[in-house]
C-alpha cells in the first residue's frame, strides 16, 4: 500500500501551510516530486491517488497534472535515468553523438529501459546548461561537458553504486 | 566628457562583483560584503511608494525577455482593501540559450533573498514565492538556506528589523514545463493546475495567484534591486545606454571559446562581445562566424553580417536598442540574454528543426494555431533536413508561423514562428539547397557561404 512515512507526512505538512487556508491544492507539484522519489521513481495511479486523497482533491485534477509536467513519470523507469538534452545549443556543441553513444552502449533507443532495469534514456528539452553543453540530467544533478569518456565513466559510477546497495 | 563618463562605467558589475568571494553563497560572508544593506534603507528610511519610484526611475526593464519596465509593472498592483497581495519570483528560466538566473541563484543566492525582501515590502507581499523549474533541482537546497540564515539574522519572518514588516519567501518547483515561464502560466502553476495560460485582462497585478494582486518578476530583475535602492534610481540609470539602463546577465553559448555567464554595461559592441578574451574569446578553431542568436532561442537570427552591423552600416551594441534595430526585417532583440553563436560549420536548417522540435514539445496544447502549427512547422523542417522536401515547403512553413503569429493566447506562439520567419528571411538559399541539393546535404553543410559578406549601404 501507498503511504508516507511519518516523517513525509510532517513535511507534507509543512508544505500545504506554505498557501493560504483552502488553497491545499497548490501542493500538488511538490507532493508529486516527494511521492515520485518515495514511490519507486514514478507515478501510479495508486500513487497518484493517495496524493489527491492527502490534499482532498479529485483523483482527476492530479491525473491532469502529473501528464502534464515532463518530469513526472506515469510509467515504470528504470535506477537511473539519462535524460540528455538535445535543443539548439546542446545541438550545436554534438548532443546527437552523446544521445548516439549511450543507445549503443546500453543497446537501448530513446524512450527504453535496460532489460536489468538499471538504465533508462530519454531525451530532454533545454535543460538550462547550454554553455555547458553538451550534458544530461542524472538524478537531482547536471553531468555537463560530457563525452563518451564521461559516459562511460557515468555508467561504471552507477553499475558501482547499484552493485554497492544490493 | 561624454567618454570619460564611459570610461568610467566600462565593465561594471552591480550583480556578479562579489560572485567570487569566498564564501558569498553564506549569509556571513555575504553580509561582510555590504549585503543586505538595501533591506536596511528600504524597510526604515523609505515608504513603499518612494522604492517604487527609484525602481521607476532606474529604468530597469524586465530581465525575463520581454523587456517590459518594472517600476511600472510594479506600479500597475491593485491594493483592494483586505487582499493580500503577492510576490512571486520566476526562476522557471527555460529559453534555449539562457542560464543566467541559475547562475545568481547557485553563487550569489543572497543577492536575489535581499530583492526579494525588499520588493516584497515595497509590494506589500508578506508571502512571497520563488518559482524554480524543476530540472534545478538542487538550488531549492541553496535557496532554502539562504532563506533560513536571513531568517536567523532577522532578515525575514515576523517584524523584520522591528519595522512591523513580516515576509515569508517559499521555494516552489516546477516540473518541466516551459510554458510555465509564461507568468500566467508559472500563477496556474503555483495553483497545482496545468501550465495553461489565462487570458489578459485580468492581468495577474490586478487578479493573479489566487485571485489576488500578483508581481511576477524575473531573477534578475529582482537581484537588480539591490544596487538601485543602494546606489539610487538615477546613478543606476546612468549606466548603459538610452532606454537600456544598468547592466545585463548575458548567458553565451554555442560556438565560442569561453561560455558562461557575462555581466556586461549594454555599452559594448557586439563583436566585441563575441570576439574580447573578456567575453567569449572568439570561436574555437579559427572557425569563422556565421550567424548568432542574440537573445534567446525566441528572437530572430541574425547572419553574420547582420549582427556586427545594422543595415545601416553602424556598430551593432549589445543592448536593447542596438539589437533591435532594423526590426524584424534586419534586426533582432536582447529578449532574455541567452546568446547562441554558430560557427561557419552549423546548418541553419538543423538548427532551426531543433528549435522547432522545442517548440512543438512545449505546446501546452490550448490554442488551437500553436498546437496543430508547431508539430507541423518540425515536421516539415525535418523532411527538408532530410533531403525529403519541397520548395513548397520553405513557403508552407512561411505561411504556417505567419498564421500562429499574433493568433494565440501566449506569447509561445510568437516565439514559436520567429525563429522560423528569420531563418527563412536571411538563410532561404540554404533551405533551397536542401532541396535542390538533397543528396549532398546530407553529407556536407552548406557553410558560411555570403552570410559574412559585407552589405552594401547606399550613402
């Protein structure tokens, strides 16, 4: 079943009383973000459900939202996700070879999770690192300047840290 | 006497001065600095009314992109008997080519807390919002801090500086959407709806986030506070040039030998800019110049030729005036500071296909013109891309962001089409190329061809 922690709960809290009496309902972004870090990287309708049961709203005006928002995952997504950018400036400075080489790397398309459930890669539009270029989103964090050096090393990093907590 | 007084403002920093002082991301150091200084002034010697007229008379225009002027932003907040009224800061800074506002907020995040507290006194907003896309999702953890720390040092909560004044400033995240940018958007947002914009009027300083009187300033804007309430409206104003007033965060990217994040006085050339070792320090290679976007993903390209100079034969500045000169037909805009230079080895209409591809992918799907258009618009530069199209199609995509333009409730509309319109205005022999040449554009670009040339001024 669906829950938070006591200590989530507490944190829902104080977010809900960051907006006006009877305007909960503000709170659904951040709550989307904490749910979808607690609940295995994505959204499921349970999930999704139990949001809107936490902020008395309709499970439609979260369904509604949480489609909306490209960072919200409505589907399962694998440990790590790569998310490269691949606008303009990213464009100019070879994304398309990065977004290349990690597909051939982990022998996934763009949109495909590796079969151990480790890795998924998706293209992003602009991220705000243009003249880091190019890079991806990794988690809570920017790789920037990346090449397939880094790449490679990005991917050993995470084999090394999902090995560690097993 | 006129350049003594240019000399004297050449280069100056009102906003990244400090950026590199050890520490300056903590209240201590940043405090040391002189920080919070204006905080000061502005809550004990200054009514609200008087902080909106120096911010009137600085000049400063909206940092965002649409350049509008803030004092008179400010001024235009309805204050209906018994409302609360609201601040909101927009960090949802998500233009191609702009990066800015992360960097004020990551190194100097003090500097956008001390604008806020003081815009939001000068507003009347005791809860204050800061907007942050999502994909930053780091900063909230600096911003927060900051938050915390000017709190402990009086700075923020219940009776600031004993004044009677109290503020909350909470952090909210987006989550991946750049339509939420769009300050109507960014207020739905904030509700936990959808990024679709409203429909103005009611514009937000009149009905805004909850239905109530809403600022909705940009990062910049708001940190630019801080040296006008401290220096004055007027000494702030006499920095830079005609309406383009103190200094602007220029995010360059693309082709260049140094990006990053420049402050500059709106007083440099742009071949200055992209050429100085202060600045971008020229294109790597020794590759040569062959079109820039000067502000943002949105504004118009301009070919090289174009950019160093206006067709009038004068040197282009970087500020609001100089870029914008020629209008559309020649001209392009600062928009939001996001610089994007290519070199002579880029193809337009890639690059031109990626934006596209941006666009369509940002939609929020309301108007009907910008929905069905964006996704036609990638879809047939991609076919030209590929050596699949027609030279119908270079007049088709003409005729389709003519019938977004101006036709749809936000401004994405807009920014969709233009960069489509200019790349067609000023490179339509490389789209025809594509089309007459397909075969080999797809194993070589079409290069710099004249786009360097000189242009011939009649005198």
């Amino acid at each position: 079943m669906v829950q938070f922690s006591e200590e989530k709960l507490a944190k829902v809290k104080e977010i809900i009383a960051r907006y006006p009496d009877g305007k909960q309902k503000s709170a659904l972004l951040p709550l989307l973000h904490l749910a979808q870090d607690n609940f295995g990287g994505w959204l499921s309708a349970e999930t999704m459900d139990y949001v809107a049961s936490l902020l008395q709203i309709e499970p439609i005006e979260v369904y509604e939202v949480a489609t909306f928002y490209s960072m919200y995952n409505t589907k399962p997504v694998g440990k790590y996700v790569f998310e490269v950018c691949q606008t303009g400036p990213c464009m100019l400075n070879g994304s398309d070879n990065i977004i290349a080489y990690i597909s051939q790397t982990l022998g996934i398309k763009v949109g495909e999770t590796t079969a151990d459930g480790l890795f998924t890669l998706k293209t992003a539009e602009c991220l705000g690192a243009c003249g880091y270029a190019p890079m991806m989103q990794l988690g809570k964090h920017y790789r920037e300047h990346l090449t397939k050096d880094k790449v490679d090393a990005i991917i050993s990093e995470c084999r090394t840290a999902a090995a560690a907590n097993n | 006497m006129a350049k003594a007084m240019q000399l004297n403002t050449m280069g100056r920093k009102l906003l990244l001065e400090k950026a590199h002082v050890e520490g300056i991301r903590y209240f201590d150091v940043y405090r040391r600095e002189g920080g919070y200084r204006s905080v000061e002034k502005a809550l004990k010697t200054m009514t609200q009314e008087e902080i909106v007229e120096e911010v009137k008379k600085s000049g400063l225009r909206g940092r965002g992109g649409a350049g509008f002027p803030a004092g008179m932003k400010w001024g235009f907040i309805a204050k209906p008997e018994g409302v609360p009224r609201h601040l909101v800061c927009n960090a949802d800074e998500s233009e191609p080519g702009t990066f800015k506002d992360r960097y004020l907020m990551e190194f100097i995040p003090h500097l956008l807390i001390e604008g806020l507290i003081v815009a939001s006194y000068a507003l009347g907003s005791n809860a204050t919002y800061i907007y942050i896309r999502g994909e930053y999702a780091w900063i909230p953890d600096i911003l927060e801090q900051a938050i915390a720390e000017a709190k402990a040092n009086g700075f923020l909560g219940k009776n600031i500086l004993g004044t009677g004044f109290d503020c909350e400033i909470y952090v909210q995240r987006g989550a991946g959407a750049y339509i939420c940018g769009e300050e109507t958007a960014l207020i739905e947002s904030l509700e936990g709806k959808r990024g679709n914009p409203r429909i103005k009027p009611p514009f937000p300083a009149i009905k805004g986030v909850w239905g109530r009187p809403t600022v909705v300033n940009n990062v910049e804007t708001l940190a630019a506070v801080v040296p006008i309430i401290n220096e004055g409206g007027e000494e702030y104003a006499k920095i830079g040039v005609g309406k383009s007033t103190g200094t602007k965060l220029i995010s360059a990217c693309g082709n260049i030998n140094k990006p990053g994040v420049y402050e500059i006085d709106m007083t440099i050339s742009v071949e200055e800019f992209i050429y100085s070792d202060e600045y971008c320090g020229g294109i790597p290679n020794g590759k040569r110049l062959k079109a820039c976007i000067p502000g943002g993903s949105s504004v118009p390209i301009l070919p090289a030729n174009l950019l160093l100079k206006t067709a009038k034969g004068e040197t282009r500045l970087m500020n609001y005036e100089s870029l914008s000169d020629g209008g559309f037909a020649t001209g392009s805009m600062m928009g939001s500071g996001g610089f994007i230079v290519l070199d002579e080895d880029q193809c337009v209409v890639r690059n031109t296909y990626s934006l596209a591809r941006f666009y369509r992918h940002e939609s929020c799907g309301q108007c009907s013109p910008c929905r069905e258009g964006t996704g036609w618009m990638e879809k047939v530069l991609l076919r030209l891309e590929n050596g699949e199209g027609k030279i119908s199609d270079i007049d088709l995509l003409w005729d389709i962001q003519s019938k977004i333009e101006g036709n749809t409730i936000c401004p994405l509309g807009d920014a969709a089409s233009w960069p489509v319109a200019a790349a067609i205005r000023h490179f339509r022999d490389e789209f025809e190329w594509h089309v007459t040449h397909a075969a080999e554009a797809q194993t070589r670009n079409f290069g710099l061809a004249h786009y360097a040339d000189p242009i011939y001024v009649p005198v």
